[in-house]
C-alpha cells in the first residue's frame, strides 16, 4: 500500500469484505506490502483479543481468521407488506425483465465513453416528475458539461429541474437521508489501493436507504464485466450492468420480472448519440431468453 498501515482500515474491510475464512496476507484485497505484514500481524492480534471481537483464529491453521457473525435483529418477516416494486424506469426498457424491489442498489459499470454518464442522465430524465430525485455527482467534466448533456437530450425539462444535484466526491451514503427517492450516483471511485472500499461505500448506501432506489454509476476496464472494485460491487447489487462501447449486458439480475425468464447475461447493442446523449438504434443480440430452472 502507498499509505501507512492503519488498524481502521483493517477493521472496515474485516466488516464488510470477506463472507468466510481469510488469511492475513488478504486483507485490504492483498495490497499490504510484505514489509507491513509485521504490523499487520500485530493489528490481527489486537482485534482478536478485543473485549468485542470482529473476526478470530481459525483453529489451529496460523494466520487464518474468520468474521465473527453479529446477531441480527429478529425479523418479523411476517407483518411485512405484498411484493411491492419501486416505479423506476431504465433505458432499454429493461423493467421488461427486471423487477426492482424499494432499498434495493442497480450498478451500472462502465468503460471510459461507454455512455455510463448518458445512462444516467438518461434515468434521471426517464422518472423526472415521476418520483423524487436527487443527483450526487463528483461533477468531473463540470458543471457547464452537465448543463450542455441535459441540454441536448430532446427532452424539455423545466427551469429549475425537478430534481437536486449534490457536488459529492466521497462519502456518497452520508447524503442518503430521504424517503421514497430516486439516488442517481455519478460515480463512485477511490484510490487504486483502496478498490476495495467501493463495494463497502454500495453497502453503506444499500443500508440507507429507506423506501428508496439508488442507481450508480462505476468504472469498469473495458476487458470484463465487474468494474473497478470487483466482486464487493456485486455483493448488494439487485441489478448489475456492464456498459462497453456500442455494447450493454446484464451481468446479474437477482429478481427477474418474470419468474420464468432469468435475464442475466441479456445483452443490447447501441449507437450512443453523444451530442443527444441518447441511445438510439437498440437491437437484442440473444433471440431467445434464458429460462430460469425450474424446482
């Protein structure tokens, strides 16, 4: 790692990354030097003789650890309310196939110039006046870039929008404060060392968000189908999509709209109309959809 060692660090990952056992040398995604495993040794120790412990040696296979599992509140599964679906809209009319469940995180990866932003934007304008918005948006091309993207949609959206947008570069779920609201993040990244925290920032905002949806936009390398902090990003993803040029696939889609059809691994091809940030010209590239198992 470029940056010193520290025991919160280790501590954050341990909650939220690894689901079983792991060796030390794993932790932060391996990216601990070899010269720090003397200290991170000594963190290990320390966290697992806390007076509360996060994680513990796994019998007698030195260096192993597991998370300690918290006991969770008991769910009262049974006062909860009919299946019920947050009204988002999504370009390429995928709510044809997929269902989307409120508190629920829709990933969207993708390459540079992929049309990840016009994805988004293309959301945004999709449900506006529809539902509450909020736009959290790092702002990297700048605010008259963001002005010249709605500009040239076709669509006449009223002065002031009807939605907010948020300057926000970190800390994306410190600003997840209302209900019944549609989250569009425009993207969430970190330091190459720090990967890993990407899946742990979707998590924090899965957890809340309160009758509400969040779509958020990643980085992806153009070669594969997880974007940059990998498979952590998938973890609380109930639709996950990779953008590349001309290209869109669903990687992941946990609730199909229809029980008989499962719709991962579907995949569009598209011209993306820049100067209308549009999508225009969408074909199915599979004739036939996939058939979910039956039993």
């Amino acid at each position: 790692m470029n940056k010193e060692l520290e025991r919160h660090d280790v501590e954050e990952w341990i909650r939220n990354i690894p689901t079983g056992e792991f060796h030390y040398k794993g932790v932060l995604d391996g990216k601990v030097t070899p010269g720090s495993y003397d200290k991170l040794r000594k963190i290990m120790h320390y966290i697992t003789h806390a007076k509360d412990p996060i994680c513990e040696p796994v019998g007698k296979r030195d260096g192993y650890y597991r998370p300690v599992q918290r006991l969770p509140e008991t769910l009262d599964w049974q006062s909860a309310g009919s299946r019920q679906q947050f009204p988002l809209i999504l370009p390429f009319n995928l709510r044809e196939y997929v269902w989307i469940y409120p508190n629920t995180v829709t990933v969207v990866g993708g390459s540079k110039s992929s049309g990840k932003t016009g994805f988004l934007y293309r959301t945004i304008v999709l449900n506006m006046g529809k539902v509450n918005i909020i736009l959290l948006s790092n702002m990297e091309g700048g605010i008259e870039q963001m002005r010249d993207r709605f500009d040239v949609m076709g669509v006449e959206i009223p002065n002031p929008a009807p939605w907010r947008t948020l300057r926000v570069d970190s800390n994306f779920h410190d600003f997840i404060k209302e209900p019944n609201t549609l989250y569009v993040i425009d993207y969430i990244t970190a330091p190459e060392d720090e990967y890993w925290k990407i899946g742990t920032q979707i998590t924090k905002i899965q957890r809340k968000l309160e009758n509400s949806v969040a779509v958020v936009g990643l980085q992806k390398p153009f070669n594969r189908d997880i974007a940059v902090g990998g498979e952590g990003t998938l973890r609380d993803a109930t639709l996950y999509l990779a953008l590349n040029k001309n290209k869109l696939k669903i990687v992941d889609a946990k609730v199909p709209n229809k029980p008989t059809v499962n719709p991962t691994n579907m995949q569009w091809t598209f011209l993306y109309d820049k100067a209308g940030t549009d999508f225009i010209n969408i074909q199915r590239t599979e004739d036939k959809p996939s058939y979910a198992q039956e039993g």
